[in-house]
C-alpha cells in the first residue's frame, strides 16, 4: 500500500511516499516556497525520481495540526482534493501527535510544542505505552508561563520537543525535571504521519472526506482584524 503523507501546520512542510515496507521518497522545506507553491513540485518530482504515478498511490494522509492557519489550510484543502480526485482513501492526524510518536520510546512525560505566534504555544501531554503514545490531555494553546504552570502541577518528568520548546527554552528550562529534545524534532515529519496512518489503512479506518478539518484552536489574525475594523466603523 502506497501512501501520500503532507504535513504543512509549521513552517516545516514536507511530503513523503512510503509504505509498509519502507519510505520511498521524502521530501522537506522550512523557508522560501509556501505550502502552495511546494506540495504539489515536490510530490510530481518524488513521482519522477522514485518511477511512480498518482494512480500508484492507495491512499493519502494529511497533517490536521494544531498550527499555522495558512499551512493548514493549504495542506488539507490539497490532500482533500487528491483524495476526490484519485477515489483514494483518506485519514487525518494532529501534527503534535506526529512529533510525540517521533520520541515515543522516552520513558518521561512527552510535552510537543509549536510555536503558536503571539507569544503563545500549542501543546499536550503524551506518554509512551507499548506500540507507541497516548495523549492525556486535550490540544492546548497559552502562553509559555501557562505551559510551565502545567508541568510544575504534574510533578512529573518531562521530555520537550518542538520549536516552540526551543524557542522559549529560556522561559521553560526553569522548571526542574526538563528535558529539550534536539533540533531534529523541531519539526512534525510527513513520514511520521505515513507510519501513523497505515495500520488505519489497513483496519480500513478510514476517515470521511467532508470532515477532514484542520484544528483551529483559535480565530485568525484575519478575523480579529476584520472584527476591529468593523468596530472602529461602528464607532
């Protein structure tokens, strides 16, 4: 079974083709081209690289976030309308769980965090069981001091991973018992998201078209500005 992975919540967009055997094509980018200007280039050049064809694909996965709106908005309207157009199933995933399954095997408390922009981060709580996570709190967005407030209540060690860790890791490393994962895991991978989605594939778990949304965990910056526009001409 081949599957198409896109994952554009962070600034790390990136598309892989793999399968149960194996990644067959990857690819990754982080600055420069939007999610509309890559995802399409790179999945038609993994094709021509790797020999392959759309009608090759059996199904498509798509990284649900929380994230950047743009990113989001693009990656799944895009892998929404492949899956019409090849009649191929599809399967969601939140981009923090893709992270978390990246560092599955540490016995801590498993914290993903994105940076959120406006000085605020999404996050949850993971922890390892055998075969891979499970979440134990629901998607979060705060600011860093709410995050630190959260673990301290815990008591428990945590392992942080994400770019929004590394970005305020200044703020975060004050807490005792705190872990950052590397730069490697700044980052939710589209391959991730192909090994997450396959036993769904494969149970037939499949996901329906119409409610593949991304999780807007907030109003857009574009909303709030038409909000204040609209009240500045009221007053």
């Amino acid at each position: 079974m081949l599957v198409l992975g896109i994952e554009t919540s962070t600034p790390a967009a990136s598309v892989t083709i793999g399968s149960e055997q194996g990644i067959i094509a990857s690819s990754l980018v982080t600055r420069g081209a939007g999610p509309g200007d890559f995802i399409l280039p790179a999945v038609e050049f993994m094709m021509e690289q790797s020999g392959l064809s759309y009608r090759n694909l059996s199904a498509i996965a798509v990284g649900l976030g929380p994230g950047l709106f743009t990113g989001m908005r693009v990656g799944v309207a895009t892998a929404k309308t492949m899956a019409q157009a090849l009649s191929v199933p599809i399967v969601g995933a939140s981009s923090l769980d893709l992270l978390a399954f990246d560092v599955r095997y540490s016995d801590k408390l498993i914290c993903p965090v994105f940076d959120a922009k406006r000085s605020e981060v999404f996050f949850a709580f993971y922890r390892q069981v055998p075969g891979g996570i499970t979440r134990e709190t629901s998607f979060t967005v705060g600011s860093p001091d709410r995050l630190v407030a959260e673990i301290q209540g815990s008591g428990e060690d945590f392992l942080l991973v994400g770019n929004g860790a590394l970005l305020y890791k200044d703020a975060l490393e004050k807490v005792d018992k705190v872990e950052f994962g590397s730069m490697a895991y700044a980052f939710p991978r589209a391959a991730s998201l192909v090994e997450l989605a396959l036993p769904r594939l494969f149970m037939e778990d499949y996901d329906r078209l119409f409610d593949i949304e991304p999780y807007y965990m907030r109003r857009s910056d574009a909303e709030i500005n038409w909000d204040r526009g609209m009240q500045r001409k009221k007053a």
